[in-house]
C-alpha cells in the first residue's frame, strides 16, 4: 500500500484528491496539509512514501517545503502538484529533488499513475509539463549543440532510438508501451539502458538530447 500525504491550502482540492486515490487498491492517503509547514512535519512523524505538494501555499511554499523534504526525510518521494505550469517552476522543482511535476488538470489516472512511479523510485513528469520544458530549452538551440547531440545519440539502436523519442514527448512508460507494443517493464530497462549509454541523470535531459537531434520533430 502506498501511504500518501496530499498538500494544498484549498480544502475541496485536498478532497478531490483524495478521493481519486482511495479509488484505486494500492494507494492510502494516510495525512492531510494545508502548507507546507505542515507537510514537513506530517512526513517527520509518520511513514510517508509519497507526498503531494502544491507550489502556492501559506507559511510555506511548496519549493521551499521540498527542498526541506529532501534534507530531512530523503526517503519520502515528492511530487509537485499545482495549476502553475511555468518553466521556471518545473526546473526548479527538478533541481531541488522532485520526483516529479504534475499539472492540476492532469486526469485521474494520471494522477494515480504519477505515484505509483515516485513509490516505484521513478521520475514522473506530466507530458504537458514535459513538452513545455524541452520546447522552451531546446528554442535556443544551436547548430553546434545539434551536432553534438547527434553524435552522442548514434551509440543507441535503432528501437532505443524509438523510445527515447517517446521520451521527448514526455510519455510515461506505459504509454511508450502502448505506442510501440512493449511492456511497461521493457520499457523501463530501455529507459535505464538510454540513460546509461547518453550519461543522462535523469528523463528530462535525454528528452532535451532527443530534440537537440531532431528526433521526432
């Protein structure tokens, strides 16, 4: 079971969420935050795997609330959740430990699949959020970066090549999956083994690498 703490200063956003995770069998929302403040305590005190956080709060933001997460319970995955879609917010978010970033007007099973990859030790960002970074980095790409992308990009094979430009479209596994009829699971080693060969840190860069080289546009 999934124990999950669900962080927002509105009420009914708290309860819609958790609404939609205690529908499904593998998720507990064990806590409830209004800021946070609260979240950091909660996650202090008790068994948290994954907590949601907004970014827009009262006493303390949703940022400053990771980054306080990360220093004092770095085995509690956190997920940004906020209408905020902004660049700026989705890199920072990135920089300071998040386990991933996701849109309020995400659907549920989204939602649900978002934690189910921050418990899993994976990174999740929404395709929205995912699209919006690489698309605002990669603008001011040059011919040189280009290059060079290609040229790290040529040590993959073909079906790696397939997938990582899935990535850039910032679709999750299982939609990879779906896409190109693999498993979840097989895709996830592929994954693993582009980021590995690329010495990428995480999904995001090997998404910008992808659209540096032109895959997919």
């Amino acid at each position: 079971m999934i124990r999950v703490l669900v962080t927002d200063d509105e009420p009914l956003i708290r309860a819609g969420i958790r609404m939609i995770l205690s529908s499904a069998d593998d998720m507990s929302v064990v806590a409830e935050a209004a800021n946070g403040r609260e979240a950091v305590d909660i996650a202090r005190s008790q068994r948290v795997d994954v907590a949601l956080l907004d970014i827009q709060m009262p006493v303390m933001d949703g940022l400053t609330a990771l980054a306080e997460l990360r220093r004092s319970a770095p085995e509690v995955r956190v997920l940004i959740l906020t209408t905020f879609g902004e660049r700026q917010n989705v890199l920072r978010a990135l920089g300071a430990g998040s386990a991933g970033f996701l849109l309020k007007d995400s659907a549920p099973a989204e939602l649900m699949r978002a934690v189910r990859a921050a418990a899993a030790g994976e990174a999740y960002l929404s395709p929205g959020a995912t699209r919006h970074v690489v698309d605002s980095l990669a603008s001011g790409g040059t011919a040189d970066r280009a290059e060079r992308a290609r040229r790290r990009l040529e040590k993959l094979t073909v079906r790696e090549r397939d997938v990582l430009t899935l990535l850039g479209e910032g679709l999750s596994n299982a939609d990879a999956g779906q896409r190109i009829h693999m498993s979840e699971a097989t895709v996830k080693t592929y994954v693993s083994r582009i980021l590995a060969k690329l010495e990428c840190d995480n999904r995001v860069q090997a998404a910008l690498l992808a659209r540096d080289a032109g895959l997919g546009t």
